[in-house]
C-alpha cells in the first residue's frame, strides 16, 4: 500500500455509503452484544422484565449517544497511523475494519461470550492495517499503554470493588431481614443499570461516529482539521444501538446474568454500581476500558463477595480466552477482509463489495446456527420470582428469608 | 520491572479511578443499603421519634445516592480527551513512535 501516491478524496461513493452502512452495523451488533452489560443482573434477579429492561436500555444508549462527542475520533488513535485511515485506500481499509470486528461480535454472540466490542473494532483496525502496510503504522508501545493495560486491570478493580459492595451488602442484610432488602435493592438495580446503558451509549456510539468520521475525511467530505461529527452520523448511531440494544442479546444476557454465578438482587446492584463507577472514572480521567470486561469483572467479584463457590469458573475460563483472542481473532478477520478486497484492487468497488457479500452471508449463517439452541425473553424471565423465591433458589432457608 | 510498568501504567489516574470506584460502586451500595435500614426503622417504629429518625436517616441515604447519580452524569458530559500516560522522568521510556 503506498500512502505517498493516494491522498485523500479518491475512495468513491459506493465504497463510502458501504462503510457507513457497516458503520451502522457494527453499531447494532455492539447494541445487542452489550445490552447484556448493563441489563443482564436486572433481568437474572426479576427486578425489570427482559423486554421492558432492554427498551429501557436502548432509549437510554440513545441519549447516552448524544451526551457528550469527546471520545468520537479517538477510536485507535495513536495506535494506528491517522494517515493510514484518512489517506486514499482509508475507506476500505475501515471497511475492512469494521467487517473485522463485526463478524467477531457475531461469533462471540454465537458462542454466548460477552466479549469487548471496542477491543474487536481496535483489533480489526489493526488487523487490516498490519496487511495493508506490513506492520508498519502500528504503534504497540500505545497499544500496550492505552489498550491492553486498562483492559487487564480494570476487571480486577470492578471486581474487588463489587465483592467488598455484595460483602457490605449481606453484612447488612442480616440487619434489614430478607425481603427488605431484595425488594430494596431490586428498586436499586433499575437505577444502577440505568446508568451502565447511559455511559454506554456515551461511550460506544461516539466510537463509531469516529470511525464513520474518519471515512469522511478519507472521502473528502468533512476537513481533518476543523473535525466535527455530523448530525446524521451522531443520529444513525445513536439509532442503529439503540435499535441493537433493543432487539435483545438474550444470549449474552443468559451468560452474564446467569452463568457467571446465580445473581441475586444485592449482587446485581454491587455489581451494576461498581461498573458504572469505574467506567464513568476512567472515562472521565482519560483512561479507556471495555464496558463488557468491567461488569464481567463486576459479576464476578459480586459472586465472590457472597461465596467463592458460587462462581463457575469454567465460564470465566471460556470469557477469558474469548478475551485473549477478541483483538487477534477480529485483526485475522479484518486482515483477511482487506487482502481479499485488495485482490481486485485497493480503490475499486468490487473488493468492497465481495467483503460486504461474504460478511453478510457469514452473518447470515450465524443468525442460522445460533436459531437451533436459541435464547428468548421469556427463558429469562423471573419477575414471578418472589425475594422470598430467589433466596430459597440461593440456598437461603425459607424460614430465613421471610424473617 | 517497576519501571517498565511506569512507562506503561498511568498510576496518577489508576488510584483516582480505584478511589472513585469505592465511593461510587462499594459507597453506594453500603449507602443504599442504609436507605433500606432507615425505611425499615420508620415502618417498625413504635414511637414518633423513631420513626422521623428512620425516615431522615432515609432521606439522607436518598440524597447522597442521587448525589452519586449526578455526579456520574456530570462525569459523563465533561470527560476530557482520552490521553496516553505520561511516563515518569526516571522511568525507562520506551520510545514512542511519531508519525510524519
């Protein structure tokens, strides 16, 4: 790839409208991958119903779209050279990008593993960059520094915060009684979770918005220096989550909510709260992370702040490696993505669309698969779960938890 | 060891984070759960007294976890950039590639 021989403007119009169309995809997968992240704990402990909780979620990723366009742009940036995004064979190296990362959501969906979209759409970045330009345009010390050091502590903060929270909690449970006290928190968890699926829309929708961005300025419609995000990008974002959100990740969901440990209403509030602190903070200070490795991280320290036994670690086992490989697995799919493009030529349209046809039947085989063993709102329904019920299902003596 | 983790850690902003996460995530939770107590010292009272003293208890719980609320809010509408660590002076900098 020669950056020197292709400045910006030349990338054509078929290939543009391509990648804000993958733009807006990605956007959705991330909705329904994510809604887990904030509504998962709601849902396992019967405090909202699901499909009242994820509309609650997508109208909320909605305004969290619009709260605030700091971070849209910064998606990769300092790890990837600008000029490789916004230089002539910019629009399918994004595109490429975003395919990437979108159908490594999808197979992490299938698999039911929450999985770290944003760590997916840097790995795609990189991916195709690295075979575009042969590694060259990569700056690992970055990498290492803004990525992939957030992503290993900060699970482990979320995590001892919400296990000192749950411990808290049941210390003072004793004094409440039980039904109090998971009534109370239940009430508690809508709020907690209210404010995950906020920041994330704050977070995630502006990282697209960057990205689609960065393919106008590659196409010459918008200036690199006087960068702004257009009303239309903001709002197809915005909508494409929030549409994402809604349509329910009941995979995920069941993962999160139910298969890391049995949530009960105390832990669901620990543990939404201790996340949504630690990705408000560390968004606020200027230190990126995934949403979806915090609340894993949240979850699990509110399973071990009530029981170490509680935990099933065979799924933690299954996220991490999920994890390990979330940005090389979408980096190979983003690289295979544009070397197969690059067979008929970095700027024509045939290599963009073929990547676009082979993602959407890939995507389409997935849908496929994933409808033999399917998840649906009503297998997760439990809001006929009483607090009496749920402690009962969580080894509480009946007598115990009426008092 | 140390210092090759300094030039990739930022610890100014880690123990803000680690501290806000306690009074946002752990603090809350303690917090909410006095909320709880307080109701229940004014439903389960047997005199006046006790039970405006459940309810301010109550309503002072209330309050700082609207508190917490806003501030997370206000934390989301007035982030600043995202910015690399800036490693310390004496920590073995690896060199950061610039681009041209």
């Amino acid at each position: 790839m020669d950056l020197e021989g292709c400045p910006p403007g030349m990338g054509s119009e078929l290939i543009l409208i391509l990648v804000v169309v993958a733009g807006f995809s990605f956007d959705f997968t991330n909705g329904f991958h994510d809604t887990a992240n904030a509504m998962a704990t709601s849902i396992a402990t019967g405090a909202l119903k699901p499909k009242v909780a994820v509309v609650l979620s997508a109208c909320l990723n909605f305004v969290g779209a619009f709260l605030s366009i700091s971070v849209a742009a910064t998606i990769a940036k300092g790890i990837v050279n600008p000029e490789v995004l916004t230089g002539g064979d910019g629009l399918v190296l994004v595109l490429a990008a975003l395919i990437g990362a979108m159908t490594w959501n999808l197979i992490t969906w299938y698999f039911t593993i929450p999985s770290s979209s944003s760590h997916a759409l840097i790995g795609g970045v990189i991916g195709a960059t690295i075979v575009a330009t042969a590694s060259s345009e990569v700056n690992w010390h970055n990498l290492v520094q803004t990525v992939i050091v957030p992503a290993v502590l900060s699970p482990f903060i979320a995590g001892g915060v919400a296990a000192l929270g749950t411990y808290c909690a049941y210390r003072l449970i004793r004094r409440l009684g039980q039904r109090e006290a998971r009534t109370g928190y239940r009430y508690g968890q809508i709020f907690s979770a209210s404010l995950v699926s906020l920041a994330h829309g704050t977070n995630d929708a502006q990282k697209t918005m960057g990205v689609i961005s960065l393919a106008l300025i590659a196409h010459g419609d918008i200036s690199a220096t006087s960068f702004s995000v257009p009303f239309w990008v903001k709002f197809g974002c915005a909508l494409s989550i929030a549409l994402g959100t809604a349509s329910g990740g009941w995979r995920i969901i069941n993962t999160m909510g139910n298969r890391i440990t049995n949530v009960e209403s105390p832990q669901g509030f620990a543990a939404e709260s201790s996340s949504a602190a630690v990705i408000l903070a560390s968004s606020y200070y200027g230190y990126p992370l995934s949403t979806t490795q915090v609340v894993s991280g949240g979850v699990l320290g509110a399973g071990l702040g009530k029981k170490v036994d509680s935990v099933h670690w065979n799924v933690i086992g299954q996220m991490l490696t999920a994890w390990i490989f979330t940005m090389p697995g979408a980096g190979l799919l983003g690289g295979a993505a544009w070397a197969i493009a690059d067979i008929f030529g970095a700027h024509a349209n045939a290599g963009a669309i073929v990547i676009c046809a082979l993602a959407a039947a890939g995507a389409f085989g997935l849908w496929t698969l994933a409808q033999r063993n399917k998840v649906t709102a009503n297998d997760l329904d439990r809001t006929n779960v009483s607090p009496v019920e749920e402690a009962e299902l969580a080894g509480v003596p009946s007598a115990v938890a009426a008092a | 060891m140390a210092i090759l983790a300094s030039s990739f850690i930022n610890w100014s902003a880690l123990w803000k984070i680690v501290l806000a996460a306690l009074i946002g995530g752990a603090g809350v939770v303690i917090v909410f759960g006095f909320l709880l107590y307080g109701v229940k010292i004014a439903n389960n009272a047997k005199s006046g007294a006790g039970e405006w003293g459940g309810y301010a208890l109550a309503g002072v719980c209330g309050l700082l976890c609207v508190g917490a609320v806003v501030a997370g809010i206000v934390a989301m509408t007035d982030k600043p950039k995202s910015k690399p660590a800036k490693p310390a002076k004496s920590s073995l900098v690896v060199p950061s590639r610039t681009w041209s």
